[in-house]
C-alpha cells in the first residue's frame, strides 16, 4: 500500500493511478491525509481486500506532503559513520536528536528558494510512526512504524553557524527545506526496511550514495531511545539521517544554486524532485521581503 496526498485528500497510489480512500471506503475512512495514520492498519488490512473501483491518473505535480500535519517531526545528525568523518567529529554515543518545525514541509515536486549561498542537501529516509509508541524496546521498533517515505534536510550552513553555538532547527526550517514524498510506503510491503539504497544528485551528477544499513543507530534504536523520554505519537515522522557527501564536507565546498535541479532516490520509495530559486523569487511566491519575513 502506497498513500499519497493528492489535493489535500488521502489516496491510494499505483500503477500510475489514485484512489480516493474516502470515496473508495464510502467513507468509512476520512478524507483528511494526516489522520490516515491512526487507522494505517485498518486502511490496509481494507486496501488489501478490497475492489477500489476505478482511479484516475495522477500528475506528480499533485503531490502534496503525504503527512502533512504531524505533531513531531524528529532529525537525527550525524547517522553515518563516513558523514561524521567529512565532518571531522567523533561519532555520536548517543543518537543526535534535534527537530524541524512543521512550517517547513513541502511535497515531492517543486521549487525551493535558496536563504542563502550556502544551502546544503541531505537526502534522508524518513519513518512515519502508526501506532503510539511508549518505553519500547528496538526489536520492536518496527511493529509501531506505518510506513516510509523520502526526505530531504536541507541546511542553511550560514544560519546554522553564525552564532557561538549551532542553530540545528532554525537552520533546517526555512520554507520548503523539509520536503517528503511522493508517498508512504506501508512498511510491510518494504523487502528489507533496515537495508535500502539511498541516493542524492544535483544536475544529474550523485553527491551521496550509500545504504541505510550503514546508519550508526538503526530505526529500532532511534524509536526506542526516542520513547525513553517522551511518547511518539500516530502521524510523528523521523528524519533517520544523511549519509556523506554533503556540500560541507566536499574541497572545495559546492553548495545548491538558483537553477539547480536535487534529485532525492530511496530503492522502492521513489524519487523526489526540486528547483532551487534565489531569494528574490522566495520573496515573490511567500508574500515577503527578503530580511523581513
């Protein structure tokens, strides 16, 4: 099962085709994309056995953020051990936690407007939680997880660095910098969700490629350290990290400009795709003045 958000409603997604879940289930399930997550294993228990009539084809310009509202959204930094390396610091003991504020999710397609000259990519797999997780162990880590999807973390390495101490949050918050799509995967149909190819290019040229299965704290280990401290919640997303190759840590350092396309792969979740715009654009499109927004 693949759901996707096209037109702020909740659909099914496959072969080229969408499924108004709402419409499909004569309402038995809500139009509302978010709260799909609550329901996710009664939505695909019904998907599974069910005749959902006739789709209609789909533009991936309709994709929406398929968890457009969530309550929490988690980062982990520093997950791959050669991305700590290009970063010249020891790897974490514990999981690097920080989170991403919910005005900057965008959809899978579409332009992101660069702050600054030093925007940085960093594709990511993202894990969307469906059941409420408390105190759990990370051997069953993946019996709370809906499903997957694809992110990027896009950095404002001047924004993150320009004070005495660094800005993880606002430096990964502006509009646009946390884009995921084009879909959640329901994790079960996913062969191996610990081990998957996980790929980043710019203007067709790949900057990162690795597999998930090099992550220093798996998603098990996230969840559980995560639900040590407070409870994850139904529609929560996790941001899981990013391997090496990032603008950062290249000689010499190559950050996104206006023009460039980012090309975000994970194997079996599809493919994301963005422009990046200047700020003048941004300005345009977000109703602001550059430095008074």
């Amino acid at each position: 099962m693949k759901v996707a958000n096209i037109e702020h409603r909740a659909h099914l997604v496959e072969g080229g085709l969408c499924f108004d879940i709402a419409q499909a289930s004569d309402g038995r399930f809500p139009a509302d994309p978010q709260a799909v997550f609550a329901r996710w294993q009664e939505v695909s228990d019904w998907a599974a056995g069910s005749s959902l009539g006739n789709g209609r084809p789909y533009r991936a310009s309709e994709l929406l953020p398929p968890v457009p509202r969530p309550r929490q959204i988690f980062a982990i930094g520093l997950n791959y051990l050669e991305h700590a390396a290009e970063a010249r610091v020891e790897p974490p003991r514990e999981p690097m936690v920080f989170t991403k504020f919910v005005t900057s999710l965008a959809g899978p397609r579409g332009t992101v407007a660069l702050p600054s000259a030093a925007v940085d990519w960093e594709v990511e797999l993202v894990v969307v939680i469906g059941r409420a997780a408390w105190q759990i162990e990370a051997e069953d880590g993946w019996k709370y997880v809906a499903g997957l999807t694809i992110g990027q973390d896009l950095s404002d390495r001047t924004r993150q660095f320009a004070g005495s101490q660094p800005q993880f949050s606002l430096s990964k918050s502006s509009p646009g910098f946390s884009p995921i799509g084009p879909y959640v995967a329901d994790v079960r149909e996913v062969p191996d969700p610990d081990d998957l190819a996980i790929e980043c290019s710019v203007n067709g040229e790949v900057m990162q490629r690795d597999r998930t299965a090099s992550m220093l704290f798996s998603v098990g280990e996230i969840m559980a350290r995560l639900s040590r401290i407070l409870p994850l919640l139904e529609g929560d997303i996790i941001f899981t990290g990013t391997p090496a190759g990032v603008a950062i840590g290249r000689t010499p350092q190559r950050y996104l400009r206006a023009g460039d396309r980012l090309a975000s792969r994970i194997e079996g979740l599809g493919e994301m795709l963005h422009d990046m715009t200047g700020a003048a654009t941004a300005a345009r499109e977000h109703g602001t003045q550059p430095g008074r927004n």
